[in-house]
C-alpha cells in the first residue's frame, strides 16, 4: 500500500458555489473534526470516478484543516483480474466465483496490510469492493471507526459474490452507499449511511472555459469544430455502452448528416477489460471519420475532457448499470443537456425532460439527441437547470460535510 502524493486547493475559492446555511454547518463540522486523523483507501490513483473524487476532496479537506490520507493499495495483474470480475458481478454479472479468485483477493489484502502497521487513525473509509478484506487485519488494538464506501450498485448482485464480500463488509462500523437502492443485504442496511459522490467545480476538469478555447482543443483531435457534436466521456466497459453509442450515433446520423461523435476513455490502471473493449468499439465504429475515439494515450487529459464536455451540443452517458455516473455532473455543470441511461445514480441527477432526458433503448435516446440538435433553445434551458441542481446537490464542498457529519457521529 502507498500514500498519494495529493496536489494542493484552498477552502476560500470554493465558498463562492455555497448557500449560506451550508457554508455556516461545514464551518461547525471542520471545528469538530480538529484533531482526528482519516484515512482513504482504494485501488487506483488514477483512472475512473473513485480517484477522480479523491484527488479532489482529500487536498480540499486538508486546506479545510482536516488531517487526512489518500492510500493506494498495490497489486498484480492477477488481482485485477479478480477485482475487475467482483466488480462485474457484485452489478449482477453471472459467473462463477473460484476458490482461486477468493485466495487472490485475500492473499493481495494480507499483503497491503502489512503498511497498517504503524496507523493511528480515528477514521479509516475504504472504497468498493478491492480493499474491503484490509479490515480482516486491523490492529487488535485498533480504535479507528472503519468505513465502506460502496461506489457500486450492488442491489441484485451475483449472490456468490456478495455472500463472499459480505464476511468482511459485516465487520464494518459504517457503510456508505450511493443510493438506498444499491445495497441489498438486512445487516447493511442497519448502518447504512447515503452520501451521492460530487465533482470538483474548481478542478482542471470543471472550471468554466470559453466555447473558443474548448474549440480550439478540441480540433487537434479531429473534431470539426464547425459542425455539431455529440459526446460520451467514459471508460470503454460493457456497462457504459459505446457499442449502443455509436449504434444512436448512426441513427442520428441517418438524419442529421452533419453530426459528429466522440468517444473520450481514459484506461484506469484496474481495468484490464479497457483495451478489449476499446478494440470492439473501434471496430464497430469501422471507417466513418465523423466517429472520433480518443484515449488518455493520444493526450487527452482533465483539460481536454473539459473542452469536450464544453463544446458538444450533446453529452451522453448511456450506460446499462451506473454506480453515479460523474460525467453527468460534469456535463450538467457545464450547462449541456445530458441524456443518460436510466439508471443507478444517473438517475438521482437527471429528472428527465427538466434538466436532461433518461433513456431506456437506442432507439429513444437517438430521437433524444435529434429533438435536442434541431431545437438548441431547448438543450440550452435544460443546461441552466442541470447547473443549478449539480451546485446544490453533488459540489465536492457538500460531499465532504456529509463525510465530516459521518465521522463526527461515529466518534461521538
Ligand atoms: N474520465 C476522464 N477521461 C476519460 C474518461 C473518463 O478523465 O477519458 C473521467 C470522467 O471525466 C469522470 C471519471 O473519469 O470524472 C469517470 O467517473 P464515472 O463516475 O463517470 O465512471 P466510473 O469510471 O467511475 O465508472
């Protein structure tokens, strides 16, 4: 396990996005939590939505005054490719679960916890499913309160899976989930503790740019800037779809000639099904130049994410399962209509036809995109309501006060 070397933010900037009662409730909380010690723990420091957070929130909780780490833990191919399979079928993917794959979990867990060995935490949270057996090897004399953080829906889990996972959850003094909905089992739900994730209004990724910058950025990637654009941001995974992207994308294409789609994927260092799925959607995607799909590996960045988001007329996430779905968020606090999948915590952010349309099929999100392309008032209007519900509802400033509030009630 190592310690993330995390950037720096400063607390005053982000008061601007605060309404008055919350500003004055996360000042009373920072008070309390003087002095404490917290640690996160998850699998990767780069890559997909869990690190995207925590390169945020924990240098963000410091400048608020809070004592707080970011731990990776470390493994090899192995371990992902078990990690990646609980995680697939913890979303109710079917599949057996080898004794093999239980022993690779454990066994990488046992050796991550060797670092604990000197910890004096009051609080540690751990993050989805990866390092949930850690707590099997907490000190004996241990005062922290442990925390699961659970990103994924886990609702209708694939049973074996989460029978195993639940010998470790069930040790935890406090579980966190996206959405009521998401956790399935009795025990759980007696600890249970809902806080959505949040997106960093600050962040390279989120900070307003201009419409002419993110053009010009976006041009170097292939984009005709002078004609309309349709985009997904996210990792290439079956649940997120790209194959039923561009499948919209080619409906939509059939009558308005002059669209353009891009794919944006970062590839997380925990996902070895990325490259496999990359290759299937570039060959689905076959010859047409108006489809662009670009990786982190052609230099696209949180800036370039940023440009993307900012200059489609449209954002997609058109996933199958979502634990939240960020990149609604991000598109929402861009002003952009955003048509996502009606699922998982896409839904908690889109209420359909006011800030953005949730879509069952291809079908019904292609005549989405097309209703928004021939009528910019409309997408344009539904972007002022989805900036205005992302500032009230999913700022990194109120995620952290639902943690502190947590802490302070686990330590009291
Ligand atoms: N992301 C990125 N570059 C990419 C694709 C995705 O930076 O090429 C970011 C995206 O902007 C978001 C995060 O990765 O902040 C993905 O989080 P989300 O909750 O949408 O999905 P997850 O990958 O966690 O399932």
């Amino acid at each position: 396990m190592e310690k993330v070397q995390i950037g720096i933010k400063n607390f005053e900037e982000y008061r601007q996005f605060l309404d008055k009662d919350v500003e004055i409730e996360l000042d009373y909380y920072i008070q309390l939590m003087k002095g404490k010690k917290i640690a996160m723990v998850n699998s990767t420091a780069y890559g997909g939505g869990v690190s995207e957070i925590l390169h945020s929130l924990v240098p963000l909780a410091r400048d608020m005054g809070i004592d707080i780490d970011w731990w990776v833990i470390k493994g090899a191919e192995e371990f992902y490719y078990v990690t990646k399979a609980f995680h697939n079928c913890l979303q109710g993917q079917e599949g057996e679960l080898s004794d093999w794959a239980k022993k690779i979990l454990v066994y990488y867990n046992e050796m991550n916890a060797e670092a604990m060995a000197d910890w004096d935490y009051d609080i540690v949270v751990i993050h989805d499913p990866q390092p949930a057996p850690l707590i099997n090897y907490r000190h004996p004399h241990d005062k922290a309160k442990w925390v699961w953080r659970c990103h994924i829906d886990t609702s209708t889990p694939n049973q074996e899976y989460w029978d195993f996972l639940y010998q470790f959850i069930s040790k935890y003094d406090s579980c966190i989930f996206t959405m009521r909905d998401f956790a399935n089992e009795g025990d759980v739900l007696n600890k249970l503790i809902i806080i959505p994730p949040s997106i960093d209004p600050l962040s390279n990724k989120n900070t307003e740019i201009g419409i002419e910058e993110a053009k010009s950025i976006i041009t170097k990637f292939g984009v005709d800037i002078h004609r309309p654009l349709i985009s997904q941001i996210s990792r290439f995974d079956p649940w997120k779809d790209p194959l039923g992207v561009i499948d919209v994308y080619k409906i939509v294409k059939k009558e308005y000639p002059s669209v353009q789609l891009s794919l944006v994927g970062s590839m997380a260092t925990d996902d070895p099904e990325g490259w496999e799925y990359l290759y299937r959607t570039l060959r689905r995607a076959g010859e047409d130049y108006d489809i662009d799909i670009v990786t982190n590996f052609n230099g696209v960045s949180n800036r370039e994410v940023n440009a993307f988001q900012t200059a489609s007329q449209v954002i997609l996430q058109k996933s199958i399962r979502e634990g939240f779905g960020l990149t609604v968020a991000e598109g929402m606090w861009k002003r952009r209509p955003v048509v996502g999948g009606n699922t998982g915590g896409i839904k908690l952010q889109i209420d359909d036809e006011i800030n953005g349309y949730l879509v069952n099929t291809v079908e019904e999100c292609a005549e989405r995109v097309l209703s928004l392309l021939r009528n910019p008032g409309l997408g344009e209007q539904m972007g002022e309501d989805g900036r205005e519900k992302v500032r009230k509802n999913f700022l990194l400033t109120s995620h952290i006060l639902k943690y502190l509030k947590l802490f302070e009630e686990l330590l009291s």
